[in-house]
C-alpha cells in the first residue's frame, strides 16, 4: 500500500499534505483545515474500495453530497434536493481505514438554492497525517412536500406579475 502512495506522488506531483498537527484559519504559509466543525465523520471501510484498496470516487462523492446536505437542510429549515456540482478535484486517493472528515461551507445563497462549499480531509491510519483529499461546490435547492423548489426562509418574494 504505501508502493502505490508513493507511486501516486510520483505520477500526479500531488501529495495534499497538511501538517500532521493541521492549523485552522487562514495561515496562507500552510494548508489549513476549514474553520467551524466537520459536517460529517465517517471511516472508510473495504466494502467502499475497489481491489487496490483505494475507497471509490463515488463513495467520497456521496459522503461529501451527505455533509453538504446537512448544512443545506439547516439553512433551509426543511427538505433539499442535490441540484447541481461544480468543481469537484480530488487531489489524493482515500484508503481504507482512512478517517474522513467533510468540512462544509456555505458560499452563495439564493431564492430558492443554497451552495455550500464542501473540503475533505483524511486522516491516515497507519501515520496520522492529516491529507486534503478533495472540494467540490455543491448545489442544494429547497423543495416543498411535493418535490416543488420553494423560498428559503428569509429570502423575497418574485414579484407578482399584474
């Protein structure tokens, strides 16, 4: 396993190291881990890789859509749909036993849509070290009982056409 690490800095450049004892804020010297508290926690688990033993891409997606979905729910005080992902780098692989953490922040809020933001960071089990693995910008929109986009708390009302 740590064969193919090495081979996957070798062939992308990419390492996504932070530091072992990652800082929060905005140090611009060193990646940092998001302020506020992670989304979502969770361990990758074998039945989420493939044979290699790196976690699928569709997984971490998944769990990242989760961690921005609950942001998004809060701020719409209701029921949102996945609407939209603009963005998405993954900047190094997740492997099994990894602790993944999904930071998610919101960054534009409209009418009837919400985007948030989401950063994923990995801590690795067999060293510590805390890896940004991938961001993406998600798109959430508040829906209704019957699946129909509706206003979110807070925001104006479309004029009325006369």
């Amino acid at each position: 396993m740590a064969e193919d690490r090495d081979t996957y800095a070798e062939r992308t450049g990419q390492t996504g190291a932070v530091p072992t004892a990652p800082t929060r804020g905005g140090d611009a010297a060193a990646a940092t881990l998001p302020q506020g508290e992670p989304a979502l926690k969770t361990m990758a688990m074998p039945a989420d890789a493939n044979p290699n033993g790196d976690i699928f891409g569709g997984w971490l997606l998944s769990q990242m859509d989760l961690a921005g979905g609950v942001v998004a729910y809060d701020l719409a005080e209701g029921r949102v749909a996945t609407v939209a992902i603009d963005g998405m780098s993954f900047l190094a692989p997740v492997y099994i036993g990894d602790l993944v953490t999904c930071y998610a922040t919101p960054v534009k809020r409209g009418r009837t849509s919400i985007r948030i933001r989401v950063e994923t960071f990995v801590r690795r089990r067999a060293s510590a070290e805390v890896v940004k693995v991938t961001d993406g910008i998600f798109t959430y929109v508040a829906i209704d009982p019957a699946g129909r986009p509706r206003a979110l708390p807070g925001a104006p009302e479309p004029p009325v056409d006369t």
